[in-house]
C-alpha cells in the first residue's frame, strides 16, 4: 500500500541557483545531495540529485544532469507544475513577497476548494502555493463528488466526437 509521496524529481539547469531560489522564496530547506557517478546501467555520469524537505517530511527534488540533454522551457500551467499547500496567511504574504522581489507572480485564483497563487522557479517549472478553504475535504471525497461518473462522462464525449470525425 503506497503511504505517501517521498518526493517528487525535476531536473535542474544548475543546483546551486535552484537552491538559492527554494531557500531563499518559498523557504524549503536542502535535507540532502546525492551525486550519482555511475547509472544502474554502467554509464558514466556527473549527476547531482538534490531533495528539499516540506512540512509534511516529503521532497521536492532535482537532477543537475549537464551530461544529459534537457529542454527547459517555460512551462504552461496546464502541462506542468508543482502544487504546494500552505495555509491562508502564507498564500497572501508569499503573493506580496513573490511581487516585491520581482518574480513573475500571479494570483490569487480562487478554485472553490482551494485558494492559489503562481510563480516561476529559475528552470521555468510553474509552483503553485495552495490553501484549502472549507470546502476542501467534501471537494476532494470520491463518495460524494462524482469523480468518476465525471471521468466517464469526458470519456464518453472524447469517443463520441472520435467517432464523429471518422
């Protein structure tokens, strides 16, 4: 039975300016560095993985991997991004610090059952900071929000108009 997330990995153009942007802005902490020489597979690497702790004792972390190939590219939110909670009090201070250091920031969207606001971290993923509001844990119960008979119905309408363009 999966318990929890450990962490979650991205890769990084440099650990250095990533960890001064997730210390010094959101204030996450570096809890740890592996430097990976060799793959699994026998290939020769210089690697840095680093891990960030959050609240809960999970990892947001990162692969410094300049012997690899990687397009970085400005995200879109719906593609790609990284949804961290806070409470209501941080959501508005990280809003107004994000603002004053000059960070692309946007928000405060208001979802129905969470709060949000947006920034860009130096490798162009987008972080999301998030507050529940109230109505979160009924939003979020599979018993009574219609989560699946919602999938399904998407499902259905996505074959229904395959069909049609056949």
């Amino acid at each position: 039975m999966i318990r929890k997330l450990h962490h979650s990995a991205y890769r990084c153009r440099d650990s250095e300016e990533t960890r001064r942007f997730y210390e010094d802005f959101p204030g996450l902490s570096l809890a740890g560095t592996l430097e990976i020489k060799e793959t699994k597979s026998g290939r020769k690497t210089g690697t840095l993985h680093t891990f960030y702790e959050l609240g809960d004792g999970s990892y947001l972390a990162f692969f410094e991997a300049p012997d690899m190939p990687f397009e970085f590219k400005q995200q879109h939110d719906y593609d790609l991004h990284i949804a961290l909670e806070v409470d209501e009090p941080a959501l508005h201070s990280m809003l107004a610090r994000g603002r004053d250091k000059g960070i692309d920031t946007r928000g405060i969207s208001d979802h129905g059952f969470i709060r949000s606001i947006y920034f860009r971290d130096p490798n162009g993923y987008v972080i999301e900071l998030t507050a529940k509001m109230p109505e979160h844990a009924r939003a979020m119960d599979p018993a009574t929000n219609g989560a699946r008979a919602k999938l399904d119905a998407w499902q259905a309408v996505k074959l229904r108009d395959a069909m049609a363009r056949t």
